[in-house]
C-alpha cells in the first residue's frame, strides 16, 4: 500500500514538473516577446556611500539564477502555492540611520521578485481590468523596478551591503518589510471590516473606495506626548500585514489601525495597496508654511499623473484622508453613493484644481508648496464642497451672506462661495427627499443620524 501511494506521489510530481516547465518556458518567452517590461524590471544592487543615486541591474543583465527566482515565484502565484522563499522576519539586528534591514540581501532581493511576479501574474491571466499598456513608462516602473521596495545601503564603503525601510518613509520607497503580496490583493477583494470589496473595474474607482476605508478605519498615532513610541512601534510592526491589523492603542483605548508615522505611512500603505492590484501610486513631499512661519515637509501620493485616463488626482497631504477633522462623515450626493466619491472629488485634487490651490515646486523631491493661506482655503472650501459633518453644521446655522463673506475672506472668490454653498443645499436637500430640514434632521440630529451612525462604527468622533 506504501509502494502505490509512493509511485502515485512520483507520478503526480512527474506531471507537476512537466506542467511547471511548459507554463515556466511560455512565461520566459512573453518576457523574451516583451522588451518594454524587460526595460523597466530593475533592481537596485548597490548604493555607495555618499552617492546621490544607487547602482542598478536591469533584466537582460541578471544571472540565470535570479531570472530563474522570478519564474519561480510567477509558477507559485499561478497555482497558488506558498512561496519559495524565506519568511521576511527575523528582520537584521544591524540599523543604518533610521532604516530597518532586511537580515541578508537575498531574502530583500527574493522579496523584490516576489512582486514583480505577483503583477506579472495579474497582467499575464487578466486578474485585474487595467493592463500594462494604460500606464506610462514612468508610472509602470513603480510596478516592476525595486525603487519602491526598499533602497539598498551601506554604513561604510568596506561593510556588506543591506536593504532596508525607513520609517515614516519620505523617499519613494515604502516604509513597509513587503511579504506575499497575496495579503495586500485579498485585502483589496475583501477589506475586513464591512466585507466591502475595494478592487473595481476602473482605476479611479479602486482608489475610491480605497479613499473611504481610509476615512473610515485608518488612525493617525497619537503621538510621543500620548505615550506611543512612532519608531518603536514600526520596528517591532514593520510589515505591510502589520499596517492591515488592528492593535491596541492605549490613548485610544480602542483596537485601531494606526500608522506609525502619520502621513508618510499612510502614504506607503496606500501606494502598497493599489501596487497590490498593478495600479501605480507615486509617494510625493510637499512643504507647508505653519502658524508661526517654519517650513514643514509632509507626504502625499499622486494617481495618474502622466495623464494616460485624463484622470489624474493629488493629494497634497495623505492625512486629509483620514485624520483631518475638517473632511470627517463627508456626505456625497447622491446619498447611496460611497463617501470614497466626495474625497476624490474634493480632498483629492485634479491638476487643475489642484494648481488652482497649491503652487508646484521645481525642486526634484518636491511637488508642491503650501502657503498657510492656501491650506486654509483648501480647508474651507473642501470642506464644504465634501459636505463634511463640519461644512453642513456651518451651513445650518448661517445664511448665504455670511456664508460667502467667510469664504471670501479665507481667499475663496464671491463665485467659488456660492456654488459651495448651493453644493451643500442640494446635498442636504437630497437627503431629505427634497425637504431641507428633514436633510439636515436625518445628516445631524439623534443616534439614528448619519453622523451618529458614523460615530459608532469608526469611533473617530
């Protein structure tokens, strides 16, 4: 019995081997067939110490054995088995600066072909609606080189090279130790929460719905003062699977989703996410004018932004998605419609809209400036365009006169004031089923209100 169940098990290895090898050779030759995606597939192999920029290594002039890794992990996506690599932790003991190391460069570098497998496996068996061809060189090299998972480091010339994260991350490669990207793609099918699915049939959709679960689920540290330790805790939380897991947070007394460094992490956890789904999001810096005159650098990401759908959106600060009191319980209109949609249209930004408000910076790390009076326009005028909880209370108890001199005076024109203000009208309206003060009842008023509803499933109020 021993002797059959054995040759059964050769036999089906036999077939596996085969079925490996016909499938491995046919994505060898799409590669061979496809010298686009072949140009953008590097990785970085070495960063001297005090260069501005890395060495890297392109496809064409890997070893055998790496191209081989990469064939590997597409056959262990394309019949779903675990992946031939090591688990990413224990991470190095070693710390270059504020960086988080890989334990050795072959476990970063297995890493780095596990993803480009992933979204060479989605775009070979059309797992997700968009293609390769919709994004542009620039915007595809976010799916396919390693610049957006980790930078490859060294202390000194004579020490071994490492790759590693950094936290709060303001470079263009995540903050996040990146595993299977499986997590991040089923997260993207099934969020946990409302059991929603984020994944779409269009780009901008996806992000979305991706914007909601941020408002809705995502927190902000509280902070040192507050007793939590930013950097400690993405040391001993380093992984994307970690940032998709709630964890206790004593101010909050709550279970939470929390980024370690505030917009920095939430900028690497939203471009982690749609990179999951091969949708390019590109990490940006933007620098603002506080209260009391200092420049104050912050993190945002960019959609689209060569233009390929026409559909390009900013966001100046990650932030604004989730922890800004001013775009808390938007209300879209129409009322069924997922609060994703007031986000994108309003906290997001298109290119011109987005010139409109902020002014563009020529520096090459920088996207943007932000002068206090502009962040304060934004403010307002976003918020009431969003119709926030904050922008229809502000309604309810004004008139359009003051309404508009409020406006004007953060910098909005007497044009911008009013339609923000029939924006908020119609919105209320139609949520009272064309009665304005039924809206309003049903937006802020009791424990069965919107809002209140809001409340209790977020805990953000």
């Amino acid at each position: 019995m021993l002797k059959k169940g054995l040759k059964m098990k050769l036999i089906i290895s036999f077939f596996e081997s085969i079925r490996d090898f016909l499938h491995g050779s046919a994505f060898t030759l799409y590669l061979c067939l496809n010298p686009r995606l072949r140009s953008l597939m590097y990785l970085e192999i070495d960063h001297p110490v005090g260069a501005e920029s890395g060495t890297w290594l392109g496809y064409d002039n890997w070893p055998i054995s790496w191209k081989r890794r990469l064939k590997q992990f597409y056959l262990d996506f394309l019949f779903d088995r675990p992946l031939a690599k090591e688990n990413p932790l224990p991470l190095s003991n070693r710390q270059i600066d504020q960086y988080i190391l890989y334990r050795n460069v072959e476990l970063a570098r297995d890493t780095y072909f596990a993803q480009v497998a992933h979204s060479l496996f989605l775009e070979r068996r059309h797992k997700v609606p968009w293609r390769f061809a919709d994004w542009s060189n620039n915007e595809l090299r976010l799916l396919l080189s390693s610049q957006v998972c980790f930078k490859a480091l060294r202390s000194v010339p004579e020490e071994e090279l490492y790759y590693g994260v950094r936290w709060s991350s303001r470079i263009l490669a995540t903050e996040n130790i990146l595993d299977d990207p499986r997590t991040a793609f089923q997260f993207m099918q099934q969020e946990p929460e409302d059991r929603r699915r984020l994944l779409s049939g269009d780009p901008s959709e996806t992000a979305r719905r991706l914007s909601g679960w941020f408002h809705d689920y995502l927190w902000h540290h509280p902070g040192s003062a507050n007793g939590f330790d930013p950097q400690g805790f993405h040391k001993s939380h380093p992984l994307l699977m970690d940032r998709l897991t709630r964890y206790y947070i004593e101010s909050y007394e709550d279970s939470v989703y929390v980024t370690p460094g505030g917009c920095g992490s939430a900028s690497s956890l939203f471009m982690d996410l749609m990179r999951a789904v091969n949708i390019p999001i590109r990490k940006v810096n933007s620098d603002f004018e506080e209260p009391d005159g200092r420049i104050t650098r912050h993190s945002g990401v960019i959609f689209d932004w060569q233009g390929g759908s026409g559909n390009g959106r900013y966001l100046l600060h990650t932030d604004d998605l989730y922890f800004n009191p001013s775009f808390h319980d938007t209300a879209p209109n129409p009322p069924s419609a997922n609060r994703g949609i007031t986000l994108w249209d309003h906290v997001w930004l298109n290119t011109t809209e987005f010139g409109k408000h902020f002014d563009y910076d020529s520096r090459p790390q920088i996207l943007a400036t932000a002068s206090l009076a502009q962040r304060e326009r934004y403010r307002y005028l976003r918020q009431r365009l969003s119709c926030s909880h904050g922008g229809v209370s502000s309604s309810r108890y004004s008139n359009v006169e003051r309404w508009i001199t409020f406006l004007q005076e953060k910098g909005c024109t007497q044009e911008e004031a009013i339609n923000a203000w029939e924006t908020v009208i119609t919105t209320v309206t139609a949520y009272g089923d064309g009665d304005l003060e039924l809206g309003y009842q049903r937006l802020l008023d009791g424990p069965d209100s919107r809002h209140a509803l809001w409340c209790d499933r977020t805990g953000k109020c």
